[in-house]
C-alpha cells in the first residue's frame, strides 16, 4: 500500500479558497480524496494561533479528522506588518518525511515550495502532489508538481 504524508498550509489554503470561490475547503473530502487506498504516515496542518475560541474549535476538527496541528503564534511587529508563516517548518516536515512516505501531499498555492517539490523528487524520489485554486496558485509549483489537483467545488464547502 503506497504511504503518504499530507501538508497543509491552513492559512494559505484559507485565504485563496475565499477569494476564489467565497467559500471554504472542505477537509473531509480532501482526507478522503487524498489518502483512499493509501496508509496515512504523517497529516500536518500548519496555522497561525490567534487564540480565538472560533479558531480552536476549527483546530479541533481538524485532529479530529486525523490531521496533527501545528500552530505558530501571530506576529504583529511594531511597523504594523505581521508575521506567521510556516514556509520552513512546512519544509523541514517534508523533508523528515522522506523515509517514510513514498508520496508527499502538499495544499499551497505558494511558489515558495516549487524549489522543495523538486528536492523531493530528485534527491528523494518522491512523487508530489499539489491541491492548489488554480488562477492563485503559483505557475512554478504547478509545472513542478507530479499531479496538481484543482480546489474546486468538489472540494468546498
């Protein structure tokens, strides 16, 4: 049975479905999509604690569907920006995952990872597969894909 590790960038998977589509990511259907016919070695969602009750009780959802919850504090600097993404702890979990998993699932849009999907497969021989929405998601991290899978509404709300 083929094993997989799921990633998911909460934040970024949040916020393009909503301006894509208004609508938000359905997480069971993905679970099921993602992993049918394969053996769950690692699921990770990655998101930003702002410590609201609205946002543990997503939080709770989400382990209870499987996934392990990673959260990073919000960061507001004194200029006003923010800071709070995962980028490398996404990675550094890819990476550690390549003993393990033979495919790795990544839910970004984010260019960033395109460097990453192609370590994953050249220096580890893992095949890729990004869910991403297509008009906000990087050309780069598609065309580095093995499979992009559209969000569409088979996979909203």
């Amino acid at each position: 049975m083929e094993k997989v590790a799921l990633l998911v960038d909460v934040q970024n998977v949040y916020y393009t479905v909503r301006q894509a589509y208004g609508r938000n990511f359905d997480y069971n259907r993905f679970w099921a999509q993602a992993t049918q016919g394969r053996q769950v070695v690692a699921a990770f969602a990655y998101a930003i604690d702002r410590g609201d009750s609205k946002q543990r009780e997503f939080q709770n959802i989400l382990r209870a569907i499987g996934f392990e919850v990673k959260l990073k504090p919000f960061t507001q600097r004194a200029d006003g920006s923010a800071k709070g993404d995962w980028d490398v702890g996404i990675t550094i979990d890819a990476l550690e995952q390549t003993s393990e998993a033979d495919v790795v699932v990544l839910v970004s849009g984010d260019g960033d990872f395109a460097p990453l999907v192609q370590t994953l497969q050249q220096n580890h021989h893992k095949s890729v597969e990004v869910y991403g929405v297509p008009p906000l998601t990087a050309a780069a991290l598609v065309h580095a894909a093995d499979h992009f899978i559209a969000i569409d509404d088979q996979l909203l709300l």
